[in-house]
C-alpha cells in the first residue's frame, strides 16, 4: 500500500509492462493517472538505464495541468 502524498517510482521494462517497486506488482497507466490526480507524484524510470522517461510515457496533460481545463462540480 502506498502512503498518499508521497512520492512512486515505477519502472518501465521492454515488455511494456510498468513495474512498481515499492509495491511490489505491476500497475496500469490507469493506476498512474489516478495517483496523479491524488496529489501523488510519479516518475517513470527505464528498467535497463534507470533513465527518467516521465515525459514519454505519461501523457502531457497529467504532468502540467491547465489552467484552462474544466472543473466537474457536483449539484
């Protein structure tokens, strides 16, 4: 289990399959993207380098939210 507000690391292998080490298991880029919108910070790093290969595998608008997107409000 992760702590929220604190930092992940996961790492990416040849097979394409992300890796959480501090887990233990494999996540989905859908589990990423929901940590992402918790406040949690996530950097993807290469499984061969160790690399940071954030900006190529998490899509642009988890890393830099605008300020411009739309805001869902509950009624």
């Amino acid at each position: 289990m992760v702590n929220p507000g604190v930092p992940i690391t996961v790492k990416l292998y040849g097979n394409r399959r992300l890796y959480e080490p501090g887990a233990t298991r494999y996540v989905t880029l859908s589990d990423l993207q929901a940590r992402m919108r918790n406040g949690i910070a996530v950097t993807v790093r290469d499984g061969a380098t160790g690399a940071d290969i954030t900006d190529l595998v998490l899509p642009p608008s988890l890393l830099s939210p605008s300020p411009l997107s739309p805001r869902r409000t509950e009624h």
